[in-house]
C-alpha cells in the first residue's frame, strides 16, 4: 500500500489515514505531496494519481488508486478485518457511513476548508466559521457519554481526530463543548493516534518554517 498526503498541510499533524494504517498494524509507504506545485517527494506530479490534487491517495500493491477520505479508510479497513476498524452488519455500516459523511461534509469541507484556504474570502470565511457551532453541538450530543462514535474505535475516529486538529489553527473553538475536547484528549493517548501526530509534528513544523522563510 502507497499513501500519499501533505507536506503543505496548513493544518497540524495526525493524518486519519495514518492513524488507520497504524491502527491495523498494515505495512504502508508512505508519499509526500507538495500541494502547491502538486508534486511528490519523488518528484511526480500528483494530478497522475489524484487529478484534483487532494490527498490522501491510497494505492494498492495491485496498482488500484483510491482517493477521498471515506473510501481510503473502508478500504484500509476492509484489507485488515483482523484490527475490526470498521462495523461487518448492516445497521453499523449504515451508522460508519453516516460518520465519513457528516466529517467529510459538515465539518471537513464545510468547515474546515475554507478557514485553512489561503484564497477562500473574508466572507466564505465567515461563513464556514458560522456553521461550526450547529454541527459541533450535534457531534458533542452524540458523542456525550461514549467513547468512540460506534461501539469501538473504527476509521470514522481517526478521520474525526484529524479533522478536530484543524481546531487549533483556525477561529474553531471546541473548548464550550466537553464531550468533544475529552474525547480528543481520549483519542491522543492511542498509540496509533500518537505515533502519527509525533511523525507528522517534524513535518509540520519544517512546513511552517519553510513559510516563514518564504514571507521575509
Ligand atoms: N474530499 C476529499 C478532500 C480532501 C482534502 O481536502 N484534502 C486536503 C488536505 S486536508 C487537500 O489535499 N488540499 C489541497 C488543495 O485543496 O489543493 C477527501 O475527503 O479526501
């Protein structure tokens, strides 16, 4: 398996695909991408793998790319059934699904996106800002009195801890609702989840100096 994500990731470490490949125990190379100019660390042009340019990219020993976030997690978690990252009934595939929904769509991209979009406008900005607090009080609802978002840790969590770390470079703040701070703070102390959030920590910060430099 090659997963590749972002060297120019504008938002803190611990990516969910990382955190499911850990979690699974999977053997994975890991790519990567410059989102500015679309190149690997190899020096290709990403747009070969992913023609929108999005990470994370999943590719299989057989040559299969998939891309987007929900299908990269079920199919790390389809390929190891054995770390059970992931409900096999009906009704608990339905729920994950909701899950990998409701991330990538309220809180990913109609949140988080456009705060950590350089060329987003003031007013997309504030918009996406505004819609945080509905879908942050129906999430906390959820998760208040629980530990993960289904019965065990399954990939909607690790895609969950990846997106609520983009709280801490955006306006985002979780600290009014204490079901969803306690549950990062729960999440932080798996090793999958640390062991990713250490390795991408150097990235980052090598990114966000490389920034610096590049400003003055
Ligand atoms: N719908 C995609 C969105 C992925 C996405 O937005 N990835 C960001 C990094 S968190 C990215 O690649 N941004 C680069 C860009 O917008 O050009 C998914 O769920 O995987």
């Amino acid at each position: 398996m090659r997963e590749t994500h972002s060297s120019h990731r504008r938002a803190p470490p611990a990516s969910a695909a990382r955190i499911a490949l850990y979690e699974a125990g999977a053997e994975a190379r890991f790519e990567q991408v410059d989102l500015r100019t679309k190149r690997t660390a190899g020096g290709q042009d990403f747009r070969r793998v992913n023609p929108l340019g999005l990470v994370p990219a999943l590719e299989l020993d057989s040559g299969l790319v998939f891309t987007e976030n929900a299908a990269v997690l079920q199919r790390i978690a389809h390929a190891h059934p054995k770390a059970e990252l992931l409900p096999s009934d009906a009704d608990g595939a339905a729920r994950l699904q909701q899950w990998l929904c409701f991330i990538g769509t309220e809180l990913h991209k109609g949140v988080f996106t456009p705060l950590l979009d350089e060329q987003a406008p003031a007013e997309a900005k504030a918009y996406a800002l505004s819609r945080a607090p509905s879908r942050l009080e129906y999430l906390a609802s959820k998760l208040s009195g629980r530990e993960h978002l289904l019965e065990r840790f399954s990939v909607a969590d690790a895609y969950l801890f990846a997106i609520l770390n983009f709280a801490l470079v955006t306006p985002v703040d979780l600290k009014p609702w204490q079901a969803i701070t306690s549950y990062q703070a729960r999440l932080h102390e798996r090793p999958s989840v640390a062991r990713a959030f250490q390795e991408e920590l150097p990235l980052y910060r090598e990114e966000q100096a490389a920034l610096k430099r590049r400003a003055s």
